[in-house]
C-alpha cells in the first residue's frame, strides 16, 4: 500500500490562484523523494495538503492509506504524529529555548525527563547545534533556526519527513550534511520527501524527483542507472559558479546519468491514526 497518493488532485486557494492542477502520482514506504520546480510551482501547497493544513479543492489525498477528507478533526494529531514536518519559515517558539523547542512534541508523547533529554542531546548533536541547547532562536542564525526545526521534526522519530526547503539556509556543506542525514535515516525506513529547488543537491544525491510547475506535475523522474564514476555522493566543496536555471527537462537529462537505485522500501510500524498500531 503507498504511504502517500494523490488522484488528480487541484487546489485552488481563495484567491483564485491554481495552486496544484490535477496532480497525481503514488510514493511507497521507504522512498526518498525530492519535489522540485521553480518558486510559486506548487511544492509548499502540496506538503501542507499531506500535513492537512489545507484541503484538496478537487481529487483525493491518501496519506497511511486514509483519504485525508474523510478523516475526522480528532484524528489529525494522530496523523501527524507520524510526520516529522520542517517547515520552510522554521515555526520555532520564540520564547522557549532551543531544547524546549525540540523537546515539545516529546512532552506531548508523554515521554520521561531522562528520555526527553537523552533524545534531545542527541538530536543536537547530531545537527551539531548541542551548544545552542539553551539559547533561544532570535540569538541564533538563520542556518542554525532552520537546524533546530530539523531536529525537532527528527527526534520525534517520524515515519515521514515532510521537509519544505530544509537547506534553504544553509551552506553546500551543511546541506549536504542534512541530506546525509536524510539518507542516514531512510536507509532504517523513513519515508522522505523533500521540497527543494536547489539543483546541486538535486545532482549530488540523485534520487526520484517529482518536477512541478506551475500547479502541473511535468516529470516524476526515477533514477535507474549506476554510474561507477558517481558513486560517492555529495560534494565536499561547495560548487564556484552559480550555473543559470536549468530548464526542466535539461534537469531531467543532468540528473539521468547520475544515479544509484533508491534502498527497497522497508515495512515499517506506523503508529495508527485511531492510536492502533498498523503495518503499512
Ligand atoms: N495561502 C495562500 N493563499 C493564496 N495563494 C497562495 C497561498 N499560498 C500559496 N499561494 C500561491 O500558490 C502558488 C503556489 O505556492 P507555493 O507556496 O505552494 O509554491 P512553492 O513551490 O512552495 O514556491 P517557493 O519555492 O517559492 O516556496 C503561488 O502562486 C502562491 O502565490
Ligand atoms: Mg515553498
């Protein structure tokens, strides 16, 4: 059963803008997938439609194999507490410090002290902002705010990331570091999606890329090839020259002799959205 699939789905917001236009595609248990596309193409829309935060207009939105219009308002917390969401303007509480930040879903899940703690330190450490445990965000930089709404998206150990321009801060090196991360934890069986239109992580770390434009999806690209020369992946330096927008279907092409296939999809425990357990 995917984890997610959309069936023509269309959103169009009060104002009139056709955000999505009858987009459809299905993603499994255990995918990484980025979703990219030019800015105002869709990529938020799409993730908010998956968090819940808005409704399709037309079409269905399945998500852990619910159709998300069917689901009761009481059961969207269950929802989401399957999904690690990174937003792309962070949402962090300006007046708890950065531990607070990332230990509040935790407190939520009724967790001990000692547990909250060991899972937060380690989180921060793993994003190497353990420093910065008791600062709060206006004290921190952009790169380190969006590093705090990473870890506290990963320590509630999600079954989906939804992360919306993660690395949109963050230099070549930190971003290659946070898609590692990714990768890291998709290999134990976390289903990744990834908005982001930067082209060299796009290249670097060569994975099925939904295209969208405009509202449209025009490619669901699925690497397929191996290419020995490639097969260390992310780039240590960060690239010199800026190259001008790539087209779409000049990406498609960049990133078609680039890839290793995705790890299998791993069956994972999904905790249910009516508190059950259920294997997806
Ligand atoms: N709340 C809203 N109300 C009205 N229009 C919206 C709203 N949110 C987004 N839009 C419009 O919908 C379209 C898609 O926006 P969206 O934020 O999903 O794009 P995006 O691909 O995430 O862009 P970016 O790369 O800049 O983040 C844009 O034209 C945008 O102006
Ligand atoms: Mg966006």
């Amino acid at each position: 059963m995917p984890l997610v699939s959309l069936h023509q789905v269309h959103k169009r917001y009060p104002t009139g803008t056709e955000a999505l236009s009858g987009v459809s595609f299905s993603i499994e248990p255990g995918e990484f997938v980025f979703l990219s596309g030019p800015s105002g193409a869709g990529k938020s829309t799409l993730l908010r439609l998956l968090l819940h935060m808005e409704i399709a207009t037309k079409g269905d939105v399945l998500l852990f194999g619910r159709n998300l219009a069917a689901l009761s308002r009481s059961s969207v917390p269950y929802l989401r507490r399957n999904i690690g969401a990174i937003f792309q303007d962070f949402r962090l509480l300006p007046d708890r410090t950065v531990f607070e930040n990332v230990a509040v879903g935790l407190h939520i899940l009724g967790l001990s002290r000692k547990e909250i703690k060991q899972r937060v330190t380690n989180t921060l450490y793993d994003l190497s902002i353990d420093r910065y445990a008791q600062a709060f965000p206006s004290m921190l930089s952009g790169g380190e705010q969006q590093r705090v709404a990473i870890a506290r998206a990963l320590v509630m150990h999600p079954a989906l990331i939804l992360a919306d321009e993660p690395t949109g801060n963050l230099d070549w090196e930190l971003s290659n570091d946070i898609v590692r991360l990714f990768d890291d934890l998709n290999a134990k069986g976390t289903t990744v999606i990834m908005a982001t239109h930067d082209r060299f992580l796009l290249n670097a770390f060569p994975r099925r890329t939904l295209l969208l434009n405009k509202g449209f999806l025009i490619e669901d690209f699925q690497p397929s090839q191996t290419n020995d020369d490639e097969t260390e992946e992310g780039v240590d330096e960060e690239p010199k020259e800026v190259p001008p927008i790539i087209q779409p279907l000049d990406m498609t092409a960049a990133l078609r002799n680039l890839h290793t296939p995705p790890p299998l999809p791993k069956q994972q425990k999904i905790a249910g959205i009516d508190g059950e357990e259920v294997s997806s």
